[in-house]
C-alpha cells in the first residue's frame, strides 16, 4: 500500500513540473535592460540603508509640487495633496552603461529597493493610521545610483485656528517631516536647491486662499542624545478665508441692526412705535446670534471680535429700551419738575447747547388737549408738561449721540474688515 501512495506522489510532482514549464516559443528574450534589472537586484537588501560605509548619511532632496489643500477649522485639521519628490543616492545600484548597452536610466518599483521613510510629526490622530511613511511608486534610477521617485502622497496635520477676525481670518498652519528613527547623521533630509516647494498646478480648497508657503530646515538636538541630530523639514501654509458669503452673512447684518437701533432713538415717544423697533432690534440680536452660532467655529482659542460687537451691541439696544420706558414716563408727567430741570431746560435753551437737541417730541396727547380752556389749573399742568417733554428732548438726545459714538467705536474696533 505504501509502495502506491509514494508512486502516486511522484506522479502528481512530475505532472505538475511539466505543466508549469513555460513551452520555448513563449519565452521573452533576455535583453539588456532585464539583465541589468537582474544583476542590480540579484543580492539587493531593502531593509539597510544604501552605503557601504555605516557612518555615511544618506541625504534625501524633498520637493512638494503642490496640487490641492483643504482647512477644517471645525476639526482644525489641515489636509495637503501633492507630488513629493525625493532623490537620494544609492551606492548598490550603480552601473556601467557600455556593459549594458549604454542605458543611462532605468524605471524600478519602489518596493525593490530601499526607500527613506519620511513621517509627518504633528499628524492628526485621526488619520495617523491611513498615512504610512511608506510609498509605492514607479522610481528613475540613473547610473551613477541616484534615485528619484515621486509618489502623489496626502498629509493631514493639525493646525489650531484664530479666529479673532473672522471671517476675514488668516490661518497660520504648519507641518514637520522627517525621519522618526533615523538620525541626521544616517539619514539627512535637506530641500532642493532650486524650486522647494512648486505651485505651478496648484488648486486653492473650498473657502480658502493660499497667500505664501515657508520652508525651512530644523536641525534639533535632544538631552537624551547629544551627539546626534534630528533633522526636520518645515513647511507653513498662510491662508486667507474666502469671505464673501460669510461677510454678507455677518457683517452686513451686523451694520443693519446698528442702524435700526440708531433710527429707533430718533422716533418720537408719544406712541408704541418706538418701543416696538427698539423691542424688535433687541429680538434681532437674538436671531442673529443663534444664526451665526451654526457658521461659527467653536473650538478656538479666541473669542471673534464680531461676537463681542453683538454683546456691546445688545446692551446698548437694553439700554435703549429702558430709555424709551423712561421717557414715556416723563412725557406723562404733569406734577411741576424739580428746579434743577426746569434750570437745566433754560440753560441748554440760552446757550449753544440748544443745537446738540436735535429731537422734538410732540407736546400733545389728544385733541383734547389742543382745546383752548382758561382754566389756570390746567395751565399750569400744561406748563409743567412742558418743561418735562423739554426735559425728555435733552435726555433723549444726549444718549442718542452716547450711542451713536459707542456704535462708531464698536464698528472700529470689532467690525472685522478684508
């Protein structure tokens, strides 16, 4: 029984050695290029670094070509695509090119050969594990053992906003690359001489405006190892929010309710129309607020200049609305006023203060009132009426112009503008 299982097993492994043979006439002819392929890779190692002296650096030229970038102030991430090319040499994998047909260049996969490993420091934790410091690319190899390789990668790296100005807010977003093990002295990442950062094709995101890009290299030095450095590549992106929509949003609102509160300080206290567009602006402050709390981002370290516009903003209008209660009390007055106001009345009327009175309300309740009557008692009254609606212009028109020099601070200060 034996004897027939064995062969029955070397029957099935000669059976499967024939089928696997590749018949002649298929057989690719082994020319030049695959021979050169086969010699550099032949006892070619990936996982060491490419120098035949262990105290050589391998210096790796980083350049962005970049194609698009989007900014969540929400989540504060900052998220960049591009082409990133990277050349270093590589000592294993030089060549003669009289030997091999004078081919100067060739194209090999990126997972064949040593590859630097360069990884974002400050990476949003989020995305951390879809962004490997790895890359599988087509690279160019030339004889003399430099290598190119130029992956399409995408990073997201935080970025903490200001928004003390918006939405006219610029945002200062930086990111660090590097090697997270290797030290300078082993592998050292540098710029391109010529052209670090390319904007040729370049595509501003939804709602931002690229203004400038900042490289610079950072060679940092750690207590826990003195003698070796930690290069960094580091890039800052300033960018401008597109303030358009969020403008005719906010800040035209913002202009509309000063005006409405303003005009309401103008109007007469003899009915409730005043009172009402006081009472209504207030209200307006309230619904705006609630609007904008949907467009705002909340996770920032300053508070927007406009929402501290809309605080001073709603206790002047508080104000305007007591104001208004007050003087339709005094208007109703009849009991004579106190010397003081019927002193202030004659003081502002004599003098050049009488021009800063610019309101005038109207003296009469009722048709009634206009009737001509000879009693002295409601003469009297009539009189002392008077002096308190005169009273009322003063006071009226004082807080108006309060008011109105606190609105113009207000839009100087907090007003953000483009």
């Amino acid at each position: 029984m034996k004897l027939y299982v064995g062969l029955l097993i070397i029957l099935t492994i000669i059976f499967n050695v024939n089928c696997n043979e590749c018949p002649t006439e298929r057989e690719q002819p082994f020319h030049d290029e695959a021979r050169l392929h086969q010699d550099l890779l032949c006892a070619y190692n990936v996982d060491f670094r490419p120098v035949k002296d262990h105290k050589t650096s391998v210096t790796v030229k980083v350049r962005f070509a970049m194609k698009y970038l989007s900014f969540d102030s929400l989540e504060e991430t900052f998220t960049l695509h591009s082409w990133v090319a990277l050349r270093w040499k590589d000592e294993f994998l030089t060549w003669t090119p009289s030997d091999y047909g004078n081919i100067k260049e060739i194209q090999i996969e990126s997972h064949l050969i040593w590859t630097p490993s360069m990884s974002l420091f400050n990476a949003d934790a989020n995305t951390a594990m879809f962004q490997s410091d790895q890359f599988y690319t087509t690279c160019l190899l030339s004889s003399d053992g430099t290598v190119t390789c130029v992956p399409h990668l995408g990073h997201t790296g935080i970025c903490s906003t200001s928004l003390r100005r918006w939405p006219y807010d610029t945002q200062n977003c930086t990111l660090y690359f590097g090697s997270w093990m290797h030290t300078g002295e082993q592998v050292n990442f540098t710029f391109y001489k010529n052209d670090p950062v390319v904007l040729t094709d370049f595509h501003d995101g939804p709602g931002w405006k690229l203004l400038k890009v900042v490289n610079e290299r950072l060679s940092e030095t750690y207590t826990c190892c003195p003698n070796s450095t930690y290069p960094m590549l580091k890039y800052r992106f300033v960018l401008k929010r597109a303030a358009a929509g969020p403008a005719a949003i906010v800040v035209v609102p913002s202009i509309v309710i000063v005006i409405l509160t303003l005009t309401s300080f103008l109007l007469d206290v003899k009915d409730s129309t005043r009172l009402f567009l006081v009472c209504f602006s207030l209200f307006g402050h309230f619904i705006f607020l609630t609007e904008i709390g949907y467009d705002i981002p909340k996770h920032s370290s300053d508070t927007p200049i406009i929402l501290l516009f809309l605080r001073d903003s709603m206790i002047v209008t508080l104000v305007g609305i007591i104001e208004t209660l007050v003087l339709m009390y005094l208007r109703e007055r009849k009991l004579p006023p106190p010397t003081w106001i019927i002193s202030m009345n004659r003081l502002v009327s004599n003098s050049p203060g009488k021009y800063v009175v610019f309101t005038e309300f109207d003296p009469s309740n009722s048709a009634e009132e206009k009737v001509l009557t000879e009693d002295v008692t409601e003469e009297r009254s009539r009189s002392s009426g008077s002096d308190w609606i005169q009273f009322a212009n003063i006071l009226n028109s004082v807080l108006f112009c309060i008011a109105f020099l606190i609105y113009f601070i207000l839009i100087c200060v907090y007003i953000p503008y483009d």
